[in-house]
C-alpha cells in the first residue's frame, strides 16, 4: 500500500498535522489582539487590514522588521518560550514609533527544527502580548519547519509590522537643534542586543549557568537575561499628543554611538552625561565579567536607556509628567551642541 501525503512527509521531517494543531492553538491569542480595521481571521492567503483614514491630510505608512537575535538560545537552554514573542514585537514597534507612527499591525515567521504545537502556541502568545500591548493587530503568521537544516529543538523568529502616520507629523532629525534636551526612557534589561557578546562572557552553553541565583542581579541570570523587551509604543504616542517631541532614537545594536545620531543633523552632537540615570545591575555584571571598556559597553548595549526623546527646554516637564503618567521611569540624560554628528559621553 502506498503511503499517505502526510505519511510521506512526515517521514522526511515534516509533520503537516502538527501545523494544523499549532494554528488551532493560537486561535484565541490572535483573537485578543484584534482591533478595529481587522477583517477576517488567521488561515487566509494573507492578512487583512482596512485603516481607518478620515482623520489624516496625508496618510504614510511605515514598515519595520526585525527579529531577537541570539536571545533566542537563551530561551532555548531555559525551555521557556512564552516571552520571546514580546520581544519580536518590541523591536519591531518600537522602531516604528520613533518616525511617530502608530503600529496597525503585525506578522511574525517562526522558523523551527520540528513544529512542536505546545512550543509554537508559548511563541505566538507572547507575540499576542506584545500587540495587545502596543495596540496592533497579530494578522498573520508563517511556522515553517526545516528539517535537515535546524536541530529539532532549535527556532527562530522575526516580525513584520506596519504603522501609519500624517505626513506633516512624521518625526524628522533635522528638528533637533542645539540646546535641545534628551530625554532616557529606562529599558527593562539587555533587551535583544549583545547577547553574542553575554553567552561569550558568562559562557553560557548549558541551563546550569542561566540557573545559577545571582545576588548582584538579585534573581537567576536566565531570568535577568530573559526580561522581555521594554514596549514604548502607547506612552511615546501619548507623549507625541502632548508635547513637540522633535525627534526620537531606539537605542538598539549599537547602542548609544550608533542609534542616538539617527536622530538628529549631521552639525550636532549629543552631551550624555553618565550617572543622571540608574545602569542597571545586569550591565555592571556583564562589564565586569567580560573586562569590557566603556566604550565598548556603550557601542553595544542600551546600559539601561531604551528610547531616547529630544525635546526644547520649555518641554521637559510636560515631556517627563507625560511618562511618568504611563509608568516609564524616564530622566534629563544629556543635550545637544554644535558639533560633527557624533555621541560624547561624560
């Protein structure tokens, strides 16, 4: 007798039953994250957006993509899949944000070794979290397996998102001038930047390492390193309702050197001053452990400041009681001075 399709395929690595059982499974995550302007549900050829226009001159929409990084093994070694989800969305929207765009929607792809329903349906629900959160839509999704060319416990994530914005509102660096102000928006942890560098330093290749209770963290070093991913979507764009935020920087891979200056003109500097916000213990750790310079601490890592807002002087106090009223811990960090587009750290 000749083998069934399913049969066939799932002898060569692919179990089309379990994608079946992962979709049924997410159901209800997908659901909570809809928002007017969905049509339809998952299961589609594609995902169905129609936006409400009438209130925008000139409507554009932006686009983010992004994925964890080596976060992702972290998660692995610990066998806790429900937050990294938020973190693909995080890094997605968070971009977005930052041209003052509010994020619609949402798609994620998860690559994997064997489609195990259970650890798809921990995946997609801290992706639904991560939405609901930032208030966009979860519209679609792709779980592929790939057999022969991941390991059977091994994946991995990224995420599509896209915003939408008046023309005439769209945050532009060129705003930014010199007396302006940053303002630090606290990060939850190391986020999803530098964790080649963190496995290499606390030579993290086995979960006894993540287990071990750190009394400088005050926690495990799993459970620090797996912190998800800061969500600055609904207090930015309150923030952008009350004050004119002139431009703002994600500070991601690359920390404060690269991400800062996508910000403002190529005639200014930023003045950070250090010790105007706490570093968090995480960082203090990974400095010491690794004998990392300054230098290289702040080219890599967001050293506890995960947005950076320029704001006018007159702007400040609204800015930080705006933030404060949201829950984002949030401090003056530096200013803004003629110079040649570059980041000084004092």
């Amino acid at each position: 007798m000749a083998k069934s399709y399913s049969d066939a395929y799932k002898a060569a690595g692919v179990d089309v039953t379990a994608g079946y059982e992962s979709v049924r499974l997410i159901k209800d995550d997908v659901k909570r994250t809809a928002i007017p302007g969905v049509i339809g549900g998952i299961g589609g050829f594609g995902g169905l957006f129609a936006p409400d226009l009438s209130n925008y001159e000139k409507p554009v929409f932006i686009s983010g993509t992004d994925g964890v990084g080596t976060k992702l093994k972290i998660a692995m070694l610990m066998d806790k899949h429900d937050t990294i989800g938020i973190d693909c969305v995080a890094m997605c929207v968070n971009d977005v944000v930052c041209a003052g765009a509010k994020p619609l929607f949402f798609l994620d792809y998860i690559a994997c070794g064997k489609n195990k329903p259970e650890k798809i349906a921990a995946i997609v629900k801290g992706v639904a979290d991560g939405c609901v959160e930032s208030g966009c839509a979860l519209v679609g999704g792709e779980t592929a397996e790939h057999p022969g060319m991941m390991a059977e416990d091994d994946y991995d994530v990224a995420g599509f998102t896209v915003g939408l914005v008046d023309e005439k509102k769209i945050l532009n660096p060129k705003n930014v001038k010199a007396g302006d102000v940053i303002i630090g928006l606290a990060s939850s942890g190391v986020h999803s930047n530098g964790f080649s560098l963190v496995r290499k330093i606390f030579n993290i290749d086995n979960k006894e390492v993540l287990n071990g209770y750190s009394y400088e963290l005050g926690k495990t070093l799993g459970e620090t390193l797996l912190t998800p991913t800061k969500l600055y979507v609904k207090p930015v764009l309150n923030l952008l309702e009350k004050v004119n935020v002139k431009s703002i920087a994600h500070v991601t891979g690359g920390g404060f050197y690269e991400n800062l200056p996508r910000a403002f003109g190529d005639d200014l500097n930023a003045e950070i001053e250090t010790g105007t916000w706490e570093v968090l213990p995480i960082f203090k750790l990974i400095q010491k452990s690794g004998a990392i310079s300054d230098h290289d601490m702040f080219n890599t890592f967001n050293m506890g400041i995960g947005m950076a807002v320029y704001v006018a002087p007159e702007d400040v106090d609204a800015a930080l009681a705006s933030l404060e009223a949201d829950g984002i811990k949030a401090g003056v960090i530096g200013h803004m001075t003629e110079g040649d587009h570059s980041v000084v750290i004092r």
